[in-house]
C-alpha cells in the first residue's frame, strides 16, 4: 500500500501490483505521476525509487482483491472495507480509481429534505430502494438486470436517477451517460458489482450497440479477450443492478438501425413509463413545492447537498445483520410474486418480477432498520405500481416474442403471397421471380402455402432463432407437422421434384 501528498497537501492512497516493478516500472511511475507524485526525470533517481520500492520492508499484510462488493462477508468499496474479517482486505488495482462513493451531510439532512419529498412518489420510492437492492442480491441468489424510465422531455425521469445516485454518491459524478461503447460498459459495470450503475440519454448509444450493451449488462460477464501471449485473459464479471432514463424504449431505439429488441433483451431492462398518470410527470405528489418544476429543482439543489451517507449505513446495517435478514428478502419477494402476477404467467413475468421484488424488500428492509420516514409497506407498493406499468406495455400474457415472430410470418404472407409463390399443382405456368415456395387451394378457396427451406430460415426467422420460430409456429397451427413428426415436409411438384418445404395452414389468416 503506498501512500503520498502531492504538491497540494492532497494525501492518496494506492495498493499497487508488485507485478508493476517488473520491467522497467514505467507503468509505476505513469500512475503515481497522474496522481501528483513529483518524479525526478533522472534515469538514477527513476531506478532508486523503483528499488526502493522492492526493497522497502513490509511490516504488515492484508488480503488483497481485485473486486468490489461482497468478498466472503465483507463489502468492499474503492476507498474502504466495511464488515469484519480475520485478515485486511484491500482492494487492489493496476490503476487507482477515483471513488465511486462519497458522502455529504448526514443521515437526517438527507431524509428531511429527499427522502421526504420521495414520499407518496412511486418512481421516487422506487429509485431510491433500486439503489439499495443490488447490495442484497447475493445474499439470496436473484439475478442482474435494469430498469429504464421512459418518458418526454422534463417528464423528471433524469430527477429520478439523481435521487437514486443520492444514496451512494455524488449525482454530478455518480451518474453516467449511456454514451459508450460495450468494451467501456464493461469497465464500468466492473467498478460497480454488487451496486447500481445508473445511465442518462439511452438515445446516445449508439443503436446498433444498444441490444448488445443490455445483455451485456444483465449477464454480468465480459467478452473473452486474449492475452498478448496469445493465452486467454479472465474476462471482467460483475452483479449489478442498472438504473437508466431516456426518451425512447430500448426496442424503439434499436430500430433505428434496423434492429428488432427480442424479449430477452427487453426484460433484462424493464421498460417503465416514468410518467405516473397525475399530470405532473414522474410525480404523483409535490407536497408543499409550488409546482413540478420547483419539486424538480428542490430535488437537483438537495441531491448535490446531501448524499452518500445513506448507502454507507445501509452496507453497515447489512454487513451486521446479514445472517437474520435473508428470511425477510425470501418472503418478501415471495409475497411481492403472488401478488403480482398470476398463476399462469410465463417464466419471463416471473424473472422480471423477482427483480422488482428484490428492490421492494430492499425498501422496506431500509424503512426497518430506520433510514427512511418512509411507512410500512411505501416501498412495497412503489414496486408494484412500477412492475404493472411494465406488465402492461410488456403484454400480461407474456408471449411478446411469440407475437412478435407471428406478426413477422403474417406480413411475409401479406407481402409476397400472390407474387412469390408458384402454382404446386401447375408450376411454371406464371413466371415467378425470387420464387418463395409453392401453394395450394383448400376445401374453403385459401391458398396453403409451402415455403422453401432457405426462404423459411433466412426471411420468416429472421433476427429469430429459427427453433424457436418453428416451435411457436407449430404450437399456434400455424405449421403443418409432417407424419413423421418433423416440421418440415417432402411433397412431390410436378417437374421439381421433392424439395423440404414448410408448409402453412389457412391459420395464418385467423387471429394471433
């Protein structure tokens, strides 16, 4: 661990690699600089500091990681460790990172200005326990995931993120933009496991990469990249939750390259209209501000007056009492899932609803151990008002890719139905360019429609997975299985031969 002032008294702190010392330690010296550390330019005195850095006798050690969050059972945090261990943990990286946490004012400033203007407001309840619930997620096993509140200019959404960055930090700094390139995702969603990254402006990603990042953040792994030796690098892992805001959905943004969102991508970030239907934006209540817009700048002044020391009683409150509360998030996640779904949802519901889940109990375990003025069951109730908004732009039944795969199958039939498709019974007898499959007329005057193998798997699938495609399909009649139980068939066209087609009922013109 090395410790130094730079020319403005300013102490800071680094635990440095010794794997740094080897070569020429330049990049030792390239860091310590960048942290104000006054460096003779000579090639003596370079070499007498790396010396004296390998020589220097240690007195004490500690356990050194290169993760933030949960090590065993303690917290671990850029700047300090919270819980009790029989040895020191320090983190340690290649290069010292500025922390992400910091603090300003005191418990009851922040309760008596934001967390009291968060009352009765469920978006603001809800950020607010969103930034507390990653710390608890592994302690009972749930999994990433985001949230994104969409909504129009000054609708307050971005309000809602500094709220939320109140809890652990400054919002200036705590804040992101979603502005980045999945390679520097990763590094920040690294530097933020077990806690919430937050991002502004989901319309400045660049669409293309906007699927991507999602999943990216959600599944909580990096890409595997290699070494300069040519062997595999660990790649980064994180669990976190992510908290966004923008003006547009993340399905809406990837199609402006194009792009369709699947519902995996969608329900790794739960869509939330963050307007809360009281013609005021995000908020239902605005207590005794004068308008929204005031409640607006209340909120911003506050935020950057009073922040942090939420989040890090809260790592106190948890670290000590880890063992009694992990009952309280099960039943209470299990309470918040009986309530709001029903008994057939669809396995994608449920995930979803888990996570709100976690950020309910988070809530309302805060409001327990007193860091809020919040009521029993505030926290609780904001989730739910927030997972029924995503539910129903999501679709209650849960079927959002099947309808969408079917949607896809029916305008390829609507598009290109009579122009690319030849007479099975009479082919050739119309000149058919890009020709699609075959069809025949049944009992009722409706064309059944067979369609060729590469037409099926490189239009009708496209941008899905094709056994998923098939599956839907046949379980909604929409596909003829053949006798032999594959999906496909082989008939005989005259002057063709035998190709594998697929073949389609009328079923493709009733309802979805």
């Amino acid at each position: 661990m090395l410790e130094w002032q730079d020319d403005d008294g300013i102490t800071h702190q680094w635990a440095m690699p010794l794997s740094l010392l080897q070569g020429d330690s330049s990049d030792v010296r390239r860091e310590l600089a960048r942290l104000g550390l006054s460096i003779s330019p000579n090639r003596s005195a370079r070499d007498l500091l790396t010396s004296y850095l390998q020589v220097f006798p240690v007195e004490a050690r500690a356990r050194c990681v290169d993760k933030l969050g949960w090590y065993e059972y303690v917290f671990v945090t850029s700047s300090q460790c919270v819980g009790q261990s029989t040895e020191k943990i320090v983190f340690q990286n290649t290069h010292a990172i500025e922390p992400a946490l910091s603090s300003k004012g005191s418990i009851e400033e922040w309760r008596d200005s934001i967390d009291r203007l968060a009352i009765g407001n469920s978006r603001l309840v809800f950020a607010i326990s969103t930034a507390l619930a990653p710390t608890l997620a592994n302690l009972v096993g749930e999994d990433s995931g985001g949230f994104h509140f969409r909504g129009a200019s000054s609708s307050g959404k971005s309000t809602a993120l500094k709220v939320a960055a109140s809890v652990w930090g400054n919002p200036q700094s705590y804040c992101r933009l979603w502005r980045s390139t999945t390679n520097g995702l990763e590094g920040l969603a690294a530097l933020h496991n077990d806690g919430l990254l937050i991002l502004d402006e989901l319309s400045q990603m660049d669409s293309r990469e906007a699927g991507d990042a999602a999943y990216l953040l959600a599944n909580g792994q990096g890409k595997t990249r290699a070494s300069r030796t040519g062997t595999i690098r660990k790649s980064a892992q994180w669990s976190l939750f992510f908290l966004s805001a923008g003006e547009e959905s993340l399905s809406a943004l990837m199609a402006k390259s194009g792009q369709r969102s699947n519902a995996g991508q969608e329900i790794r970030l739960a869509d939330i209209e963050a307007d809360a239907g009281c013609a005021m934006g995000i908020f239902e209540t605005i207590h005794d501000q004068l308008s929204p817009a005031s409640m607006a700048l209340s909120l911003k002044q506050f935020t950057s007056q009073y922040y942090g020391v939420i989040g890090m009683e809260w790592l106190n409150k948890v670290v000590t009492h880890r063992q009694k509360i992990v009952r309280f998030i099960t039943d209470t996640i299990q309470n918040f899932v009986d309530a709001v779904i029903q008994p057939d949802a669809t396995g994608q519901i449920i995930r979803v609803a888990r996570r709100f889940a976690l950020v309910a109990a988070a809530g309302e375990l805060a409001s327990r151990f007193g860091l809020t003025g919040w009521k029993e069951g505030e926290s609780f109730a904001a989730a739910e008002n927030c997972f029924t908004a995503w539910l129903d732009a999501f679709g209650a039944d849960g079927n959002r890719e099947d309808r969408a795969i079917m949607a896809q199958v029916r305008a390829f039939f609507e598009s290109h139905g009579a122009s690319r498709f030849d007479s099975a019974n009479h082919p050739n007898n119309e000149k058919i360019i890009n020709r699609a499959g075959f069809y025949q007329t049944d009992s009722e005057g409706l064309r059944i429609y067979m369609v060729l193998t590469e037409v099926y798997k490189n239009e009708l699938c496209k941008g899905f997975d094709q056994r998923t495609v098939t599956k839907t399909l046949l379980q909604a009649g929409w596909l003829k299985p053949a006798p032999d139980g594959n999906a496909s068939h082989k008939p005989r066209i005259k002057g063709v031969g035998t190709p594998r087609l697929y073949v389609f009922t009328s079923k493709i013109w009733g309802e979805e």
